[in-house]
C-alpha cells in the first residue's frame, strides 16, 4: 500500500480559520474523495496537547492499494480540479506545505 500524506506545517490566523477549515471540509476534501482507486482518506488537525499548540495545522492521509492506482489518482482530471483548488485556501495559511509519499504496512494490533 503506497500513503501520501500533505503537511501543512504552520497555522491559519484566527480571523481565517473558519473560511480555511469549511473550504477544505466541505470542498476540498470531497474533491479528493474522488480521486480514482483511492482506498482511504483521512484529515488530521492538530489541537495543543502537553502544553504546546501543533506545529502542523493540518494533514490529509491518502491510501492506495498499488503503485498503479496511485499513478492513475495522479493523473486523473479530478487531481487537476483538486490541485486548482488550493487556490481558494491555501493563500490563508502561513507556513509550508509538504507532501510525501509513504510505502506503508498496516501492523496488527491486539485489543
């Protein structure tokens, strides 16, 4: 199973994080949600914890199957619409956007 994950490394000022956070919740993400042969896709936010607040604001977590279905998501129309997107949120962040791309193996855990 192949991962890409998206960091965004900073923070959204508070007058934008509403904007910020509808946009990608109620558009962006279900543009991505379309991307062909993706298997999961999870949207992490940071909150404060140990008395410090997140270095990263945010994580998208895209899940394929195979080399292919990823290549394939890559290519496709719907990337190209989602990637036209990050322009109407992405100016409200300050900070760096990152992505990587992760061979990954599920571990078993036991309950």
């Amino acid at each position: 199973m192949l991962t890409l994950c998206a960091y965004y490394e900073g923070d959204v000022p508070e007058p934008d994080r509403d904007r910020f956070d509808s946009h990608v919740e109620k558009i962006h993400l279900p543009l991505v949600a379309r991307y062909p042969g993706l298997k999961s896709l999870r949207y992490h936010k940071g909150i404060a914890w140990n008395g410090a607040g997140p270095d990263h604001y945010l994580c998208f977590e895209l899940c394929f199957e195979t080399r292919a279905d990823f290549d394939r998501a890559m290519a496709s129309d719907i990337r190209n619409q989602a990637r036209a997107d990050l322009e109407n949120f992405v100016p409200l962040f300050k900070g760096t956007m990152r992505h990587v791309l992760y061979e990954t193996q599920d571990i078993a855990v036991k309950p």
